[in-house]
C-alpha cells in the first residue's frame, strides 16, 4: 500500500496529496473529496478503501489518520452546481477544492509538491497521477477515502434529523427501495440532485416538481 508513495519520496517528493471523493453517485447530499498528505514512511494498519471497512472501523480509523496526518483538505460541492455542471465536474472541483484547503494541525495552509489521484486527472499546476481503484492500492488514497466518507455520513445523519421521510441516515443518500418510495411519495427536498431523478419520477412527477 506503500509502495507508490515510496516511489515519489524517492524521487524528492516530501509533500504528496492523496485525494478521494464520496457520494459521487448518491441522488441527496453533496460530493465530498479529501486531500490528505500522509507522514512519510507510515502505514497504519486496516487502511483501506472506505467501501470495504464496516461504519465502526472507519470511525477508529477516522480519528487515527487526522492525529497523523501532516495536513488534510476537504472540498464539497453541492446539488445546484452538480445539476449545472454534472457529477465529474463537481467531483473534479470537490477536489480541486480540497487541496487548495489543505491545512497542516496549526492551520496553515500547505501546498502539496505531488499529487496522487484516484480515477481522476485535473487541471492544475502539480505534477499528478491518477490511479485507477486506488482506494485499494495507496494507503494515502485510502485514508482520503475514510476522512470523506466518515465525514459525508456524519454529514448525512444530520441531514435525515431535517429531511427525515428520506431516511438518510440510513441511505446517506444512496437510492435505495426506501429512499426512491419517499421520492414518488413526496417528492424530492432541497438537497436533491434533480437531474438525477428523471428515471424514478415519472414524468407527471417531473412537471408538478419542477413545472
């Protein structure tokens, strides 16, 4: 899980971000990305990618990677810009966003010599590389990966105490059977991504939600 961060110290990188979204294909709640930039050489056991620890072992974790981290960022967009400018481009800003928030404990503000990126490719001005799943293969990416998602789904547990008919706290925004029932019954609220929507409303719904 090391092995691709040991690369780029040995090349001279000292300040390596490692980035990770959540929520990206949730129909309620924002997109989420973590920028983190992890201290050299540590590797702190049970990082994973956020999808394969249980609710209680990414909270543990949670806690553990923020007192290690040299600095985290988060970034987060929400419903009105990702149906203006779609999911990828809300979870390319999330990020972007997220290192630009990067924060070291006395929160200053730490810019990253070297950025690793799961999937994603941005535009910026760091030398980048994406990695496909690597949530999975960098234990950088995999702690962004639990900061976001532990952050989202704490989030989201507020979220159900104002939208309770949604059972968010459950869902955390994830169409589920009872999350896509409570839409045809009541319709969306404001956190929802309406162009997401189209294929659970029908179109009668559509009209009287959006006219």
């Amino acid at each position: 899980m090391l092995s691709i961060e040991k690369e780029l110290w040995n090349e001279g990188y000292n300040y390596i971000a490692c980035i990770d979204e959540v929520g990206r294909g949730c129909l309620a709640g924002e997109v989420v990305a973590c920028a983190i930039i992890m201290p050299k050489e540590l590797l702190i056991e049970k990082v994973n990618d956020s999808k394969k620890l249980t609710p209680k072992t990414r909270d543990k974790l949670y806690d553990i990677i923020l007192e290690n981290a040299v600095a985290v960022g988060l970034g987060a967009v929400g419903p009105e810009t990702i149906d203006e400018i779609n999911i990828k481009n809300s979870t390319k800003l999330a990020m972007k966003m997220a290192i630009k928030n990067l924060k070291n404990k006395d929160g200053q503000g730490v810019t990253p010599d070297y950025v690793l990126i799961d999937a994603e490719k941005l535009d910026i001005d760091i030398p980048q590389k994406n990695i496909i799943k690597g949530d999975s293969k960098c234990h950088g990416i995999a702690a962004a990966s639990i900061i976001a998602k532990v952050y989202r789904d704490r989030q989201c547990i507020e979220l159900a105490k104002e939208y309770p008919e949604y059972a968010f706290e459950k869902n955390k925004g994830y169409g589920t059977k009872v999350h896509r029932e409570a839409l045809k019954k009541v319709g969306p609220c404001p956190i929802h991504r309406l162009t997401f929507l189209k294929k659970i409303l029908d179109e009668a719904q559509q009209l009287s939600f959006w006219g």
